[in-house]
C-alpha cells in the first residue's frame, strides 16, 4: 500500500464522520411538523459536496507528501465536519422549529461556508500546484456573493434563493466536471 492510500483512508473517516452527522439528524430535520425546506436543501448540498470532495482527492495521488501538506488536507474534512455540526446539533429531535435553528445558526453556517472557500484557494495552490489566476478560482470567487447574502440577510426568499443556487451548483457539478475521479486536477 502506498502512502497516498493511508491518506486517503484517514480522509474517509474524516468525511465519514461529518457525513454521519448529517444523515443522523435527517430523520429529525425532515419530521413534516417542524421541517424548513431552506435547512432541508443545505443539508442535500454538503452531503453531496462531502461526495463531490472525496471523490476529487483521486487528484491527490501524486502529491509529494509532507505533514503541513497531510493536515491541509485533512481540513477539508475538519471543515465539512463542523459545517455537519452547525446544520445538525448533538441532539437533533430537540429541535422544535429547524426554521428557527437555521436562523439562528445562519451566520455559523455561511462563515464555516467562507473559511471553507478560503481554505479551497489555499488547498489548491499547495496540494495541486494551481496557479493563482486560475480559471476555477474566479469561480470560486462568484461564490462569496450568496455567502455573503447569507450572511446580510434574514429573508427567506433570500435563503431560498441561496439554497437552490448552491444545489444547482453541485448538481451541475456531479454531471460535468467533478464526474470523473480526482477531477480537481481536471480543471
């Protein structure tokens, strides 16, 4: 076994553990008496980025592995795990309104949102050698505009608006550029 193979082990786990999290609050989250739709779609979309992540470490093969480089990488797990924890608390069925606990919670949500697309510039210039003027990180930067909103705004259309962009996004992505195995190095 190569060493990238032990990496991409103690990466499942990570990613496992944040997705856990996510699917043992669905049941709560989905109950018809307290849902929100807006919390509902956010919970599709990390899973499916959780996905669409693993999926992209394919890209990491040929890394020339270092500690610094082997902690980088396991944030990206760190950070969906707390992104998990943010949208399902430890005890979910407690939840009386999820509308509430979005609103609540929005604000962890979106900044766990932008430190996650600043860590993904980071991430990509160290692990994958992408340059800084990239086409993909200009992309990237169109997705700070809803996080922004997210953050600013207390509207539910606002929010609605948020969470079927972001789910047409990785929808989008699962059938073109993130379909293929290590599809980050793809772009």
């Amino acid at each position: 076994m190569d060493f990238f193979n032990y990496v991409s082990i103690a990466l499942s786990f990570v990613y496992t553990a944040a997705v856990l999290r996510l699917l043992g609050g669905i049941s709560s989250a989905t109950n018809k008496q307290n849902r929100y739709i807006v919390h509902i779609i956010f919970l599709g979309v990390i899973i499916i980025s959780i996905i669409i992540s693993f999926w992209g470490t394919w890209a990491l093969t040929d890394v020339d592995w270092k500690l610094y480089k082997f902690i980088l990488a396991l944030m990206d797990g760190a950070l969906y795990y707390f992104i998990a924890t943010v949208l399902i608390p430890e005890n979910p069925n407690e939840i009386v309104s999820w509308r509430d606990y979005y609103y609540k919670n929005k604000n962890k949500f979106f900044y766990g949102m932008l430190v996650f697309l600043v860590y993904i510039q980071v991430h990509s210039a160290v692990l994958i050698n992408q340059e800084l003027l990239h086409p993909a990180r200009f992309g990237n930067l169109l997705a700070f505009i809803p996080i922004i909103l997210g953050i600013r705004s207390k509207s539910h259309k606002v929010h609605l608006g948020i969470a079927i962009y972001y789910i047409v996004f990785v929808t989008l992505m699962v059938f073109t550029i993130a379909s293929e195995p290590g599809w980050v190095d793809n772009l």
